[in-house]
C-alpha cells in the first residue's frame, strides 16, 4: 500500500536472510565489502536501481530509531505495484516503464487553492527528514524501512482545505501505453489505483509522504516519486506514484474495497485480531527470511502504533470497520 495495489498474491514461497542491524546500514563501506547490496536484484537487473539513485539531504528524526532495518536490496526488489506487474519481482524488473520527469500532482475538491503543481514546487516547501517506520503487508509479511519525505499534514495544509474537506482521495499514475500491468488484459483492476484517509487521519502526525528511502530518491518499483506512507494501516492503503490529490466530503472508492470489499476494507488498520478470510493476521513474517527460517513473530495492534492512532478509532467497532 503500501503498497501494492493487491495484497493478494502468496506469501508462502518468502525467503529470508537475517535483517540487517543499523550499524551497517550506518556504514555503508562495511555494507558492501560484507557483499550484502543488490543480492536479491541482481538475479533480475543486475543491480538495484536505488544504487543509483540520488541521496538527498533531511534531518533525522526519533521516528523509530531503534528499530531494525530490513536490508535495502529486500527493499527495493519485493515489492507489490501493479501497474509493473503482479509479480513481487516484477516491479524491479519492470521499473524503467514508469516516466517520473515532469512530474504534476492535481489538487481538486473542497480547498481555496486547487489546479495542477510540479512536484518540485510543492517538495521545495518542506523540510525533507527521515522516519523509520514498520510496514506490514496484508499478505502477513513485513520490513522496517527509512523513509525519507514530509509530513502529509504540512504538505495538505499548503492547499488550505475548507471544512467541507472530510476525506482525502488519492489517485495513482495511469499510462497504459508505458506500464505493462495497466495495458494487461488480465488485470482486475479498474486503474487507475484509487485510495483515501478520513480527514483526521490524514493529518495524523504518523501519515507521511516518502520520495525517498535509505537516503536517496525513491527507486521507480518503490513507488517513485512521491508515494504516501501510512504506517498503522496495512501496506495497500499507502499508495504509489501520486498525480492526484481530492479533497472530499464522501468517503473515497477505493480500488480494493470495490473489488473484494469483505477482504479490504476501507480502514485496514492492522488488526492481529481480525483475520484476512484466507489466512490469519496474528503474526508475520519479518523479510528477510530464508526457506530454512519462516520464523514468525506477533503483529501489533495498529501495527505498534496505538498511542499515536488508537483515539482516531474510539467507539467504533474494528471488526466492523476493518
């Protein structure tokens, strides 16, 4: 959400190596003479594209600072984007399809300022800073990765959204000509991806927009350049390769709530209580794993961050509004 579009593929053929302590990652001359870059990528591109990708400057933040990184080659090359292929490897074999120059973010609906902005004019307003958040996919996988962007809130907030604004939609890149999962005639999609947040929780101090990860910018199979990352919800909710931003006083349609809307709902708070109708939410697979370790370890409650969300939730039913 983030990932993916669908969530749906299965997990049971993972593999996994142990994860990367900090300190490597920290020490990127340690991290290669080790041999640890580009192991998964190369099998498909020879090397990972986030190799060369530009770093960027940010400020570091407290935002999970003691967490464990999943290796950045994990990172890069298992993903879930559709519109590169519905393959988890598919996305880095498939990233130069995805066209990121010029890149244009529509601003629509209930806001005193709309119409269309350059990517570059709206980043150049925020102070770029790294969070290191968890991310766990509805398929009961996960990784730990060091975003780089901003705050959504102070990003929206640029556009002055009125009190009509109750939702946020979010809509992903569609050009069928270049990305070979839109122009599939197999796909169940109705493109282009569509997701959304109620107001509140767009302005979530958590919610946040990447255009980078491990100090450079996005890779194209991350979801390049400017994705949202919403580290409570499960993967699928933090949508890729944005070009349109609504604000709205209906809840969006999003794109896997209309096609399996008894397995995706419109929340998706990660929830170990309230399964998937194919498989349990109670633990996950933390990747890396090898064949010979599928260890699994417990899933949290809004994925470890009740004390930022829980109250965004208070009186509602989350079985019912999962």
């Amino acid at each position: 959400m983030i990932i993916k579009p669908h969530e749906f593929k299965s997990s049971s053929n993972l593999t996994e190596a142990d994860v990367t302590p900090e300190s490597i990652y920290r020490d990127r001359r340690k991290f290669m003479r080790q041999g640890l870059y580009g192991l998964a990528a190369t099998a498909f591109t020879g090397l990972s594209p986030s190799l060369f990708a530009n770093k960027l400057n940010f400020k570091t933040t407290q935002y999970g600072a003691k967490e464990t990184l999943t290796p950045e080659e994990a990172v890069t090359s298992y993903n879930n984007f559709y519109e590169l292929g519905t393959g988890k490897e598919d996305p880095v074999r498939n990233a130069s399809q995805l066209k990121t120059q010029d890149w244009t973010i529509e601003i629509e609906g209930h806001a005193e300022i709309t119409g269309k902005f350059a990517l570059e004019d709206i980043i150049k307003k925020q102070q770029l800073e790294e969070r290191i958040y968890r991310l766990r996919c509805v398929e009961a996988w996960s990784m730990v990765i060091p975003w780089v962007g901003f705050s959504l809130a102070d990003m929206l907030k640029q556009f002055k959204p009125t009190s009509k604004a109750k939702y946020v939609e979010f809509t992903s890149i569609y050009d069928p000509k270049n990305l070979s999962g839109q122009k599939s005639v197999f796909s169940t999609i109705d493109w282009p991806y569509v997701e959304g947040l109620r107001m509140d929780e767009a302005m979530n101090e958590l919610s946040f927009m990447a255009t980078g990860l491990y100090g450079k910018t996005l890779p194209n199979q991350n979801g390049a350049p400017i994705r949202l990352v919403v580290p409570w919800k499960y993967g699928f909710k933090s949508i890729k390769s944005i070009v349109k931003i609504r604000f709205t006083d209906q809840m969006p349609q999003t794109t896997w709530s209309q096609i399996a809307p008894s397995e995706y709902g419109f929340y998706a708070n990660v929830n170990p209580t309230v399964d998937h109708p194919r498989w349990s939410q109670a633990s996950e697979r933390r990747l890396p794993t090898s064949f010979f370790n599928l260890k699994r370890i417990p899933t949290q409650m809004f994925n470890g961050y009740q004390e930022q969300v829980a109250h965004l939730y208070k009186g509602m039913d989350l079985t019912r509004n999962y």
